[in-house]
C-alpha cells in the first residue's frame, strides 16, 4: 500500500521474484474521445452514477459532483443528530460504521470522479489499465501521446522541476531515443507510478505556498547561502528510487537564472525555493492530508497495474508471486510519469475543493 507521505524508503523494498517477459498492450477506445475512460471499477451507487453521466453527459458531470458531495454532506449533518441519542446500542454502532464505510467509499470516488473531470477538462485520454501478452511479437501500442496536453496543466516553473523528475527516472535516455523498449518490473512500475503522483501532488501543493509568499513580497531576497546537495545519481540509471525525492540544483550552481525579478528585488525561482526548505517543511508539504487521497493513490495504482501477489517467505524475505516484466518504449515510460504526476497535481486541488466546501475528510 502507498504511503501517507513521499519518501523515497517507501519505494525502495527488497523484492525477490522470478519475473517471466512480457509486452504490454493497454485495453483502450478511440484515441479520438476526450472523454476520459478512467482505469478504476467503482463500488457505490454514486460512483456507478458518475461513470454512466461521465459517458453519456459529460456537460453535467461537475454539478452532479457537486449535487453528490452537497447530498453526502446533509446525510452525514442527519446522521450526527440521530447518534447522539443511539450510540450506546452497539447494534446500532455496528451499522453506523458499516455505513460510514460506505460513505467513505462514495466520498472517494466522488473525489475520484472530480479528478477524472479535470483530464477530461484539458482534453486528456487516462491510461487504461495495462495488460499484458506472452507474444513477443505484438506491437507496444499503449495509448496516445499526449505529452503536451500534460505540459500545459502546469506552470513553466513547476513543469521545469517535472523534467528534472523524468530526468531522474530516464536518466540519459530522457534525450535519447524515444521509442527505445526497456524491460521493468510490473511492481516496480506502480511504485513509480505511485511515487509520482504523490510528487505531482507536493510540487502543486508547494506551488500554492511559493505563489502566495511570492505575491506578498516575503520571498528572501538572497537565496546564496550555506546550502549543501548530496551528489546525483548517474545519470544512466533508468531509476534510483532514493532519488525522487532529491532537488537538485543545475550543474553550474546558483546563477542568475535562480533568481526572477519583483517589485521589492530578487527572489527565489521555485527550484531554489524548495532547496531552500528546512527538513521538517518539507515533510509537512510531502505529506498527503487526507486518507481519501492516501486511499485514491492506492486505489489508481492498482486500478493500472493489479494488486500485488506479496508474500514473506520462512527467511524473511519478500517474494511477489505475480510480477512481470513488463516491455514498453520510453516515450510510454514518460507518459506514464507525466499522467501520474498530473494526477497528483489535480487531487491536491480536488482535496483542497472538498475540504474547504464540505469540510468532512478524515486527516
């Protein structure tokens, strides 16, 4: 299961497996519908609901969020009312948490279904769940390029640290040949994926607060301190997983390129202003807020790669039973990363919308 909080430990667990060769081919529609398919099998009757509007009124799929969300609220106001006075009953206390399960689930997929809303927003196909064929022959063909439509949804200063994320992942080949096929592990996938998301998530969070400082004029104004950066990883590796959480600075060091102009002077580009972050900071920013969003990472992951056949063996040690290798391009690799990434960015924002109108995720 993912982490509450983006650290590089989480994704970095010994496995031991045997993995047998495969290409991946996705299960997808027309390149040509912008209406996101999302990869996800909804449990609630609320959830079923958004998928069928989703397919057949996507113009009505963001006031039935609303509409849902507005709904679970006065159940939830309703429900407090009629505890108070039957709390005792631990009958009644067992359907209660048997429903306020329930309500969770909707809540999820409510919060999932706002996220899926902003791909369909920015005209963005989601990537179906992977499968995969013995046939080494079989063409990879996962899903479209859509690297500029996920370009677009971030700022130029943000998108700048998300190169520097794929840089870490490609490592050279980020410069390279596109359509060259590496071979990775199913699991070692979704970790990646998993860990990008929830670094799409910390850069949009740390965004918001860059944003604001900036906008206040408190942003230091000389950023050329005592700062000191662990080396990088050669750039050849196709992915240290200890090194996605690490910013580095340009080779050259500060320059001034690492400084934009404002009314009270320089100040920090937003790669030097998380350098610039003190440990425990940069924790609390990392940090998901909410089990809903902890629950919808999982919940995606899984929706694209499978739930993991994880055992620990009579030594200790961990063996997955059901890992593959999986075969895809890098142009796939950095699609991948891109939508996770994305995906991230958006339930930050969605987390953000439910927690301030209908105030009721569980921290």
């Amino acid at each position: 299961s993912c982490p509450p909080s983006y650290n590089a430990k989480h994704y970095n667990e010994p496995y031991n497996f045997r993995a047998k060769g495969l290409v991946v081919r996705a299960s997808t529609n027309s390149s040509d519908n912008f209406v996101p398919s999302p990869p996800l099998q909804f449990e609630s009757p609320v959830g079923q609901l958004l998928e069928q509007i989703l397919q057949s009124h996507p113009h009505l799929i963001s006031a039935t969020i609303d509409q849902q969300l507005e709904k679970l609220q006065t159940e939830r106001d309703a429900n407090k009312e009629e505890s108070s006075a039957s709390y005792e009953d631990s009958l009644y206390k067992r359907i209660s948490e048997i429903k306020e399960k329930e309500k969770r689930t909707t809540l999820e997929e409510i919060m999932y279904f706002s996220i899926v809303n902003r791909f369909k927003d920015n005209k963005i196909s989601m990537i179906p769940k992977i499968s995969a064929t013995s046939d080494p022959n079989v063409q990879v063909d996962l899903w479209p390029n859509q690297e500029f439509k996920l370009e677009a949804i971030h700022s130029p200063e943000v998108f700048e640290m998300v190169q520097s994320h794929l840089s870490l992942v490609l490592g050279e080949r980020v410069v390279g040949p596109l359509q060259t096929i590496v071979q990775i592990s199913k699991i070692k996938l979704g970790k990646l994926y998993a860990a990008s998301i929830m670094y799409g998530y910390f850069l949009k969070r740390v965004d918001e607060r860059f944003q604001l400082e900036r906008s206040m004029g408190i942003l230091p104004k000389d950023g050329k301190g005592n700062i000191t950066f662990d080396e990088p990883s050669p750039p050849n590796k196709l992915w240290d997983s200890d090194s996605l959480i690490r910013i580095y600075p340009d080779e050259e060091g500060y320059s001034e390129g690492d400084y934009i102009d404002i009314n009270e002077g320089k100040s920090y580009r937003l790669r030097t202003y998380v350098m610039k972050l003190d440990t425990d900071t940069l924790q609390r920013l990392a940090t998901v807020r909410s089990k809903e969003a902890i629950s919808l990472i999982e919940n995606q992951t899984q929706a694209l790669f499978g739930r993991p056949d994880i055992r620990v063996s009579e030594d200790g040690s961990i063996e997955t039973a059901n890992d593959e290798v999986f075969s895809l391009t890098f142009s796939d690799l950095s699609m991948l990363v891109l939508e996770a990434v994305a995906f991230g960015s958006f339930l930050w924002d969605q987390e953000n919308y439910v927690d301030f109108k209908y105030p009721f995720l569980e921290k």
